[in-house]
C-alpha cells in the first residue's frame, strides 16, 4: 500500500463557528490551532494545508485561569536598540481582546510558510456577530 499524501488540489475546506465564551484560553487555543493545521481531518497531511477556517465569536468573554489576568504579558521588540516592549494582559484584553487569542494559537503554529498561511484562515471576533454568515459556518464549542 502507497501512504496517501493530500494534494492542495484536492483539499476541500469548511468554515468552523467557535464560540469562546467562558473558555479557557489554551485550551480553546489548542482546539483552533488543530483545526487550523487540519489535524482533525483523516486526511492530514503534514506539508500541505489541509485545515479549515476558523471564526471565533466572543472572544471578549474568554478566560485565563490562576493569576495570569494579572501577571501575564507579552513581549514585542521594534527590531531598534531599546525597542522592547512589554505589554500585560489585562491592557492588552481590554483594548483589544481578539488579538489575546490570536497571539496564543500563532505560538501553536509552525513558525514556517505553511504555519502562516493556515494563520490566514483565522478569523476573531470580539462580539457575538461576525461578518461570515454566507460562508454557512458548522458550530463548534
């Protein structure tokens, strides 16, 4: 028998409705970043996309476990000397809280080609509506 290898011709992919509600972070962030590379599908193929897209709704209502609320930050650099800046969690959930759950599944992604393209076909939401009804989304949790 020959291993079946998927070709980007063939893939067909789906659009998937998560809600994040009262949702812990990283587990929510592993669910996404699975659907996402297509490790759900039994055609998962590791050099080619086979994911689906993902729509994420409420994500103003997720949640961190522990103190993380309070301790947790994130660290970015300009690429200029003294161009570090961290920025803790509660700022950053409270202005922007979609990019919290971006941030987390872009750490479970590959961080080659591949990786940033399955990243493409994430799309997050602070709110319960969102702009993808004609795509007919499944739900998920």
């Amino acid at each position: 028998m020959q291993t079946y290898h998927a070709k980007p011709g063939e893939v067909e992919r789906k659009w998937v409705l998560i809600d994040a509600s009262n949702q812990v972070l990283g587990r929510l962030s592993t669910r996404i970043a699975s659907i996402l590379r297509g490790k759900n599908k039994p055609q998962y193929t590791s050099h080619v996309d086979v994911g689906d897209f993902v729509v994420v709704v409420n994500a103003d209502k997720v949640r961190v476990t522990g103190g993380k609320a309070h301790t947790k930050s994130y660290f970015h650099h300009s690429g200029r000397p003294g161009g570090v800046t961290w920025t803790p969690f509660e700022k950053l959930f409270k202005v922007h809280p979609e990019r919290v759950i971006q941030r987390a599944v872009k750490g479970m992604m590959p961080r080659t080609r591949l990786g940033r393209q399955q990243l493409r076909k994430l799309k997050v939401y602070a709110g319960a509506t969102h702009p993808h009804t004609a795509q007919q989304p499944t739900t998920q949790l």
